[in-house]
C-alpha cells in the first residue's frame, strides 16, 4: 500500500491517490461487457455461491431498504429483490458497469423496486438514516479511501442498520496457497488476454486481493468506522469473507 497520505495503492503499484480513481475507472470500463465472466474466471464460478450465500445473509424483508453500494452489474440487487426484499438502490461509480445491470435488470423483467444510483462510495448523495441495509460486494478493494468508504454506509444507514462486505480475503488453508497463487499470477491473466483480449485488468484484479486487508484488519476497521458487533464468516477457506457491523 502507498506509505503516505498523498499515495495508495493500485494492484502492487503505488500511485498518486487522486490517479487510483481514473485506472480503476479504466479497468471496470474494460470488463464490465464481461464483468460476470470475469467473475466466472477469478472464482471458478464460486462467487455464485458466495453471492447467494451474501443475499441470505442481508435478510431480505418487505418494507426494508437496500443501498448496493459499488455494486457493479446488479447481482447482490437482484438477489435482494429476487428474495423478497423492499426498494434496492443499485450504485455504483462507474455509469457503463451501471449500464450494463440496467441492461440485465431490463432483460430480467424487473423494473419495481430497483433505482440506479451513480455515485462514489466515498461521498454518497444520501440524506443520513436512508436505508435498512448496506451492501458491499467485492467494490471495497477497488475504492481509494476504505474508511470513507465504511464511514459513509453507516452514516446513511438507520439506527438498527447494518453493513455487509463481501470480499476476496486472506487464505486460511496453507495447502491450498501454491494452487491458489499460480491460478491468480499465472493463470488468470492469460486467460483474461485470451477471453477479453486484457490480461493487464486481470492482473490487476489479481494484486488488488493480495494488498486488501485481510480479516482482522478489516474488522477493526469496521469498529473504527463506528459500527458494533462486528462480526467475520470465512468463505472457501477464507479466499472470500463476509463482514458484518451494526449501526446501534
């Protein structure tokens, strides 16, 4: 990660902070036509699960909110509503991938209950109190500022409230390392070059999971954010993990 407060991170690069932006803004505008096949290649289809799995996990009920904070094509959304829930609102930074889901949600039938938001998860254009639920799935690796990012979802969330994340996250099976390092360094970009013609988003993807806080620091920073009962669920060996905090 950048060693001061004027860099960060993008993959194993350290760039100027305002730059992070615009590069990841350029890799989702590179994937985002084939953002569930990347998805497919980086998780040999598992986040399907893990996202089912989350959907479970936010307890969709008639009558609550959902805000889907960097929440890309609409799968988490469309999972919310698919469930039962109340009103989603479908954000994201990003207008293509946004785009993209309105497309999806359109082919899908579902129009009642869903909003598009373009928004940064950093600032969001949200009175305080808005919503009942939180969700973040694999978006807070690719933000600039995480604690803004987890300020903002409890500020806009209820008391009562909660957020979720689900993310790539920190290995717990030492057998499985080499396996899972040669898929992610070796495999995944040619595989990138050869379906998308763009091994490079794919690498960065890759790095951007290895310099993402891994479980502990994680959770400590939803307790620095403000929020309560923190709480962790390893997926798959921790390759993924859902964290959960309370807004009381």
């Amino acid at each position: 990660m950048g060693d001061n407060l004027d860099t960060t991170d993008f993959g194993y690069r350290t760039v100027p902070r305002a730059a992070k932006k615009p590069l990841v803004r350029a890799v989702f505008e590179s994937v985002a036509p084939r953002y569930d096949l990347m998805n497919d290649l980086m998780s040999l289809g598992i986040h399907r699960v893990w996202k089912r799995i989350f959907v479970t996990a936010l307890r969709p009920r008639p009558g609550r909110t959902l805000l889907d904070i960097a929440g890309g094509t609409g799968d988490v959304s469309f999972g919310w509503l698919g469930a039962g829930g109340g009103a989603a609102v479908l954000s994201d930074i990003n207008p293509v991938m946004l785009e993209v889901g309105r497309e999806r949600a359109l082919a899908r039938g579902i129009v009642a209950g869903l909003s598009l938001l373009v928004a940064d998860a950093e600032k969001l254009p949200l009175p305080e109190g808005r919503v009942d639920v939180a969700a973040i799935a694999f978006g807070l690796r690719n933000c600039t500022d995480k604690p803004a990012v987890l300020a903002e979802a409890r500020r806009v969330l209820r008391p009562g409230g909660r957020l979720l994340c689900l993310e790539f996250s920190r290995l717990q099976v030492a057998a499985m390392a080499p396996l899972y390092e040669a898929w992610s360094f070796r495999v995944l970009p040619r595989l990138g070059q050869a379906v998308a013609g763009d091994a490079e988003s794919y690498r960065y993807l890759a790095e951007s999971i290895r310099t993402f806080p891994d479980q502990e620091v994680l959770a400590a920073m939803f307790r620095d954010a403000g929020f309560s009962r923190v709480s962790v669920r390893n997926l798959s060996g921790g390759i993924a993990a859902i964290h959960q905090g309370w807004r009381l």
